[in-house]
C-alpha cells in the first residue's frame, strides 16, 4: 500500500472534488429537470416541443461530448467562463463550473423521464378532481401531481444520482482535478495499475453504495400506497 500512503492526501482531495460535482450537479439537475418535466407535460403544444426535443437531443448525445463543448465552445470560443478572469485560480474555478453545467444539462434529462414517470403513475381522477375544483395547469402541477410523483420515483432518482456520481469521472476529459484524472496520473507515475484501480474502485464503492441503501430506504418509507 505505498501508492496509497504516497498519495493520500491527493486522493481524498480528487474525491471531495468528485463529491462537490455530484453535490453541485445533482442540485442543478432536480431544478432543471423538474422545469423540463413541467414543459413535457405542459397543455401548451410549444412548450411540450421544447422539452421533448430538449430530452430526446440531450440523451442521446454523449456526456464527453457535451463537456468538451462546455470547454471548448462556451469557454475558449464565446469566452464565457462563469468565473472572475482576473481571480489566480479562475482557470480551475472555470473548469469545475462549467462541468458541473455539462453534468447538470446532461443528467436533467433522465431526472426529467423519472419524473414524468412518476407523474403518470398518478391515478387521472386526481388531475381531472383538480380541474373541476378550478385548479390551473401549474397548481395541479405544484400541489397534486408533483409531491406525489416524486416519492413514487425515489428509487429511480436514486439510480440517477448514482449514475451521476460515476459519470464525474468523464470531467477529468476537460481538466478537473477529480478522482478519474488522479488515478490516471498515479497508474503513469507507478504503473501500478491493478492496485491504483482497486483504490479507486473502493473509493466508489464507498461512495455510491450508501446512497443507494438510502434511496432504497427513502423510497419504501415515502412509497405512494395506492
């Protein structure tokens, strides 16, 4: 264990920052895709358009993609860095914030198909129960159909975060300093491959496991009886 006593402090570092993605980008992604959830169910006809295309365009394009665009296109191109330019870290500030926006425009999409899932599990009766009390679209919305679409898809979001959390790694592709580009550099370094990657698999082991007994829990303690 002399890679891990030589790297320690690294490696504890490279996962709080692989951590403050997840954080950060799961945050982004329940806001943005609860908004998206809202348009594809929306009555209005554009408004459905918009974030069906939204879901089907971004699904199906690859996160490395998406990032590297993040990168290279709002960064290097129209020079939008979400950071003070002047700051002696705004190169690494830059990097961090626009991939947690890559990870949170990439992970709304499938928070928003949980959603919408969860949304049609509601009996219709509720819905039409709510349009004759005068009810509008956003109310119905608010007060009947999304307290209860989202404990009936816990265990679902669940799987989504734990995706998430594993897709940080893809952030290394744009220079964040996250547990996927340590290990790379540790297995250059020591070309100690199966015991660096033993070290990071357990890292995720750890982080990843846990939360998915605490969806699993959450989802049978807040489940919908019907």
């Amino acid at each position: 264990m002399e890679v891990f006593s030589e790297y320690q402090d690294r490696i504890f570092a490279a996962f709080l920052v692989t951590i403050e993605l997840t954080v950060y980008a799961a945050i982004g992604a329940l806001v943005l895709g609860t908004v998206l959830a809202a348009m594809r169910l929306s009555p209005v006809p554009v408004m459905r358009a918009v974030g069906t295309s939204y879901v089907n365009v971004v699904r199906n394009t690859p996160l490395t993609l998406i990032l590297v665009f993040c990168s290279l296109g709002l960064a290097n191109t129209l020079h939008i860095t979400l950071t003070d330019p002047t700051s002696p870290t705004s190169i690494v500030d830059s990097n961090f914030r626009l991939a947690v926006l890559g990870l949170t425009i990439y992970t709304a999409a499938f928070v928003c198909e949980a959603i919408r899932s969860g949304v049609n599990t509601v009996p219709m009766g509720q819905a039409e129960a709510a349009r004759s009390l005068g009810l509008t679209f956003s109310q119905n919305l608010r007060i009947i159909l999304l307290p209860q679409a989202f404990r009936a898809v816990i265990i679902p979001l669940g799987s989504v975060m734990i995706a998430l959390t594993k897709n940080t790694t893809i952030a290394s592709a744009i220079g964040v300093a996250e547990a996927a580009l340590l290990m790379k550099e540790m297995v250059e370094n020591t070309s100690a491959l199966l015991v660096v990657g033993s070290i990071f698999a357990i890292g995720f082991v750890i982080l990843t496991l846990p939360m998915g007994l605490l969806f699993g829990w959450l989802g049978k303690r807040w489940a919908v009886l019907r």
